[in-house]
C-alpha cells in the first residue's frame, strides 16, 4: 500500500472509529446528567457482561477475514460460524440473565441482558460486513455508516431518556445502532454471503476462532475485571463512578484499537520480511508513544473538578480521583496495541492470549486488594500498576522473545516519553487551568529537544509529513 494511500486509509479508520466512539460515549454523557450513579451502576453492569459475550462474536470474523481474503469459501465459511456463535452465546446470556441479576441483587438485568443478547447476534453478522469491507478497503463507506449508525444511537438513546426510561435509553439506542449497521454493512460490502461451512477450510477458521477468542477473553478479564470487582464489592454507586471515568480514560484505547486491528494487521501482513517488520514496529511504537503521553497528561490537566461539575454536575465528582490511575493504565494499553496487531499478522494470536492469561490472576487479586485498601481510587492505582507498568513489561518480553528480537529496544521507547512528560506535568500543576495546557505542550517540546534530539526531529518531520499529507489529500 503506497504511503498516501495508507495515510488515507487511516484517516477513514480513524473517523469511523471515531464516530463510533464519539457517538457511544455522547449518549453516556448526556445520560450522566440525568441518572444518578446508582443508575449508572446497573447500566456498566449489563455493558461488562455485553462485553464478555461479544468476545465470541466480534472481531474474530473480520481479523480472519483480513488475514485470509475474500475468497468466497473463507468468507462463506466465516459467515456461517459467527452467525452460528452469535445465535448461541445470545441464547446463553438470556439464560444466565436471572442468575446475573440475583448475583448483583440487580432485577432489571434481567430485561437489559434480553435486549443485549439480540444484539450480540446482530454484532455477528455485522463484524463479517466490515471484515469483508476493510478487506475490500472501502474505508470512506465505513466511516460513513459510522456516523449514521452513532447518530441513530445516539438520537434514539437521548429520545428515550426524555421519555424518562432511565437506564433503558442505553439499551434501545444500542439496539437502534446495530440494526442499521448491520443493514448498512451488509448492502455497502457488495459481496454474497452464504450458510456453508467449507469442508477444506472449517478448520483452519475454527482454529484461529478459538485462538483469537482466548485471546480476546484474557483482554476481556484484564479490561472488565476492575468494573465487575468495583460492581460486587463496593456497589452499583462506586460501580458508576468507576465506569464513568473509564469511559472517559478508555475512549481513545478504543480508538486506536480499531485503527491497529483494522489497519495495522494488514500493513504488518505485508511485511514479509522479519526484519523490516521489527523496523516497522519500533517506528510505529515509537510514533504512537510519543503522540500518546503528551495527549493523556493533557486530558489529566483538562478534566478537573470544576470541568466535572460544569459537564455532569458535582455529584459526579469522585471520578477525578479515579481518572489519574486509569489514565497511566490507558496510555501503556495504546503503546502496546502495535505489538499484538503484528503477531495477529504473524498468526500468533495464543501469544496474546497467554500472556493475557496469565496477567489475569494477578490482576483480579491487585483489584480486589485495592478495592479493600482505597476503594475505587485503589483499584484504579492497582489497574496502573498491574496493567499498565507490570503488563508492558511482560508483553513485550513474552512477545519479542517468540518473534527474536530485542526486548529493550522496544521498551525503550515505550517507557521512555513516559519519563518526557514529567517535567513540563509537575512545572504546571500549579499553575492557572487555561495556561496549564499550553506551557506543557511548550516544555515537552523543550524537554524532547534537549534530552532526545533524534527522538524531537522524528516528532517534527511525522507532523511535517502529516500536515504535507492532509494538505495533498484534500488538493
């Protein structure tokens, strides 16, 4: 893929995500203003729940199919067992609704799981559409249906709550949303989709099915485990603060998630020389890195108790305490998305879901210690600890000892601006909130100038590049 195309490329990806995301996380805030955090509480239980049932449903279509191509027995064959996953775990999670709901002591589970379970079958059928688009790269028709399908969600979600149906606005709107996308993406791939599992190839989709959903699952437990250990242990109350500044802090991982797993694969893929794709990876991480720490202490500077006040209402104040922790968390899940969408294109998913296997004890015992030690504001410090410091490390030693290549030299940059953003974080904490933004932007640059040149010009020539290309792009 030539340079300009790629950068095109992911110009789309980004919008659409971005619509998406925008869309979702608009809704919730909105919602905020009007439900109390109890009521919030019941909604993030039912999403953390949405969440594990899509494991088996999500992503694992379309990364097959931009892995394989749309060869029509791949793409049949994929078809067939997302839908067959889809109808199953749906009828799972209406099962086990009542079971949820008595757990949590929650009854209004109960309905939220119904409605939620229709939707992981609509998800189904509607990750294959978009797989067979990227593949097809029709990027600009995806962002398009992005943002009609987060306008309807976030109209029918906003259109429920001023008819006072509380947190069931969440569930209409999501239904809404996934009905017309999946409509949309269906028509937009231009491609026939038919129930028939191909005899050559229903092993090999199974088997990366299999490989990705356990790798999915242990992101699943390391994602969700501080909301669902906030939920039981401390209540639906602490369950909404938690969540709310979760969403805040986690909107741009899933932003970028997407951009890696619906670019990054394909790019990585292309590569097929080991060495060029170590190259690669470095300059991505780096890139990525360097971008990501200044953006997440800008959102710590912004997001402060007045801004709160003003945007929810003071009741939702507790999430500043919250928001630091995650943030730390947010920033090293980025740094690391690049090293699993390359052994995704390696075909080595299991690497991603061992070492996510094996993070996972640790980290449900640090949420529950923090839970028992400071409330949410502990968990969100064990989230730092554990998966931000502890899981880079690991990941990165796990990953690059399969591929053969030096672990430090991507811990490095990894950890490195990291070390970058502290002078200008402490230099401005004190000072007015309108210039705290501003002076920081100017002594990152000044601290990356003097203490990593190399590291300042690659910074100056990417946004050089950047601008040079949005500039051609729109010529």
């Amino acid at each position: 893929m030539k340079p300009i195309s790629l950068f095109k490329s992911g110009l789309w990806i980004t919008c659409a995500t971005f619509a998406t995301r925008f869309g979702a996380l608009l809704s919730s805030l909105i919602l905020a203003r009007l439900l109390s955090p109890a009521e919030f509480g019941v909604i993030a239980i039912a999403y953390v729940f949405w969440a594990f049932f899509c494991l088996f449903v999500q992503d694992v279509a379309g990364t097959f199919i931009n892995y394989k191509g749309i060869e029509q027995k791949y793409v049949n064959t994929v078809f067939t067992v997302s839908l067959t996953a889809g109808c199953f775990f749906g009828l799972i999670m209406v099962a086990t609704s009542p079971i949820i709901a008595s757990f949590f002591n929650e009854p209004a589970l109960v309905g939220l799981l119904c409605i939620f379970a229709v939707n992981v079958f609509l998800s189904s059928a509607n990750y294959v559409f978009m797989g067979v688009m990227t593949r097809k790269t029709y990027y600009r028709s995806l962002a398009n249906i992005s943002l009609i399908s987060s306008a309807t969600r976030l109209i029918f979600t906003i259109g429920s709550a001023a008819l006072g149906l509380s947190y069931w606005s969440f569930a209409v709107g999501d239904t809404a949303f996934w009905i017309v996308s999946c409509l949309l993406t269906w028509r937009c791939s231009k491609q026939q989709f038919r129930l028939q599992l191909d005899p050559e190839v229903r092993r090999e989709v199974v088997t990366f099915y299999l490989g990705a959903v356990g790798s999915g699952f242990g992101y699943y437990m390391n994602a969700n485990l501080d909301n669902f250990t906030v939920g039981k242990l401390l209540g639906s109350v602490s369950l909404g603060f938690y969540n709310l500044a979760y969403q805040l802090t986690m909107a741009t991982v899933t932003i970028f998630s997407s951009v890696f797993g619906q670019l990054g694969v394909p790019m990585f893929a292309q590569l097929t020389d080991d060495r060029e794709q170590e190259t690669v990876l470095l300059k991505v991480v780096q890139r990525v890195a360097l971008c990501a720490a200044p953006m997440y202490v800008l959102i710590f500077l912004m997001v402060t108790p007045q801004l709160i006040t003003w945007t929810f209402g003071a009741k939702w104040v507790p999430i500043s305490t919250v928001m630091p922790g995650l943030l730390v968390s947010a920033y090293f899940r980025v740094v690391n998305l690049p090293l699993g969408a390359m052994l995704v294109a390696k075909g080595r998913p299991d690497v991603n879901a061992r070492v996510n296997f094996q993070i996972a004890p640790i980290a449900i015992a640090g949420f529950i210690a923090g839970a028992h030690w400071g409330g949410i504001v502990g968990v969100s410090i064990s989230a730092a600890l554990v998966l931000g410091f502890g899981w880079t490390f690991y990941w990165w030693w796990v990953g690059c000892r399969q591929l053969h290549w030096s672990t430090s030299k991507f811990l490095v940059p990894c950890f490195l601006p990291a070390l970058l953003v502290l002078p200008g974080l402490l230099l401005t904490l004190n000072m007015p909130w309108l210039l705290q933004p501003f002076v920081f932007i100017l002594v990152y640059l000044i601290t990356l100038r003097v203490f990593t040149p190399k590291l300042f010009y690659q910074f100056q020539t990417l946004a050089n590049r950047a601008v040079g290309r949005f500039i051609h792009s729109n010529s």
